[in-house]
C-alpha cells in the first residue's frame, strides 16, 4: 500500500506530457456531503484530465493508502497537502467525509493535523461536516484545529459555525487546548469571537 500511495503522489505531480494538460470542466451530481439530511451538490471546478483520470481509477478500484493501508485516497492526499488531486478526487465523487478505515479520522482531520490549511479550507468550500466527532476521545475539528495551532482554520471553522464550547468525552474544550498548547493566538481568537 505505502508503494501504491508513492506511485500515486508521483503521478499526481502533474504529469502533463501525455498531451492532455488542458483543463475540463468537471461538475459531480454526487453529493459532497450532508447535514440534518441536507444534500449539497459540488461545484464546478476545472480539473487537468490526467489528474481526473487517475482520481477516478483510484475511487472505482476502492484504492487505499498509508503504511497501514486504512486511508481514502482523499484522506491521504489531503495529509500530503495536494490540492489538485484532492480537488480531483471531489470533482469525481470523492466522498468528503469517508474516515479512514477504522474510522478515526477524516480527510478534515488529517489535514489540519498536518498543517495542510489550504486543503482544510477546500474541504469546508465542499461541505464537509465541520462537527463530526470521531476516535475514543471525542476530538472533532475545531478541537483538533486548537490543539495544533492552526489559527486560519479555526477562523474558518467558527465563521461557519463551530461550537467554541465544544468540549471532547474528557471535558476539554478548544480554547484549554489551545491555551495548554501555548497557542495564544488561536486562543485570541476563541475569547474574541466567544
């Protein structure tokens, strides 16, 4: 698995030679996500055929990733920070919440644990579930946001509706983590805002 995942991140690095770097359009009837039984539909993107091209190969084969083998193909290129093949992979149908296989974590998650907030910020844009709860500790994603520092992201998650007070199965809430982590500016931000 963790040489298909090299093989793929290679690939994905834009292999235009093929001819066919030109750009399609690429809209999905599928569904990027749901809350409170709502369905929301993905928007257009221009997406380069290669890449689309394999991130269809990858979704139709169940492809997974990671030394473990646990990992979506959105999971793992969101960790890895490629924004084209995770705009790719929702543009064919990638669905924008699959948590990794034993269910602990989602493309979100793994993105804003890695410092990857641009594709934090492309995942949100795709509706994901911004207070999904996963993993024996209740962690969700503003949670996560705090405890790693990452100030955009949090932003991001409050604007659109984040509960500050949130806490995990423990009692902690983001603005402890973010203070016992010595953010203090993700912390700036939850006084402010709650």
């Amino acid at each position: 698995a963790a040489v298909a995942a090299d093989e793929a991140a290679d690939e994905s690095k834009g292999d235009g030679a093929e001819g066919e770097s030109a750009a399609q359009n690429a809209v999905s009837d599928k569904p990027t996500g749901t809350r409170a039984g709502k369905t929301k539909k993905a928007a257009a993107v221009q997406v380069d055929r290669s890449l689309r091209r394999k991130a269809k190969k990858m979704l139709v084969s169940k492809q997974t990733f990671s030394p473990q083998g646990d990992c979506s193909p959105l999971g793992w290129f969101a960790g890895m920070g490629d924004q084209d093949m995770c705009t790719a992979l929702l543009a064919c149908g990638a669905e924008v919440d699959e948590p990794t296989t034993e269910g602990r974590h989602t493309p979100l998650e793994l993105a804003i644990g890695a410092g990857e907030e641009h594709i934090a910020a492309l995942l949100i844009k795709h509706g994901c579930d911004i207070h999904r709860v996963v993993g024996d500790h209740g962690f969700f994603p503003l949670f996560i946001a705090c405890q790693n520092g990452r100030t955009e992201v949090a932003a991001l998650l409050v604007e659109k509706g984040a509960n500050i007070d949130q806490a995990t199965n423990k009692g902690a809430t983001p603005l402890l983590m973010a203070c016992q982590e010595g953010h203090l500016n993700v912390a700036a931000l939850l006084v402010d805002k709650g």
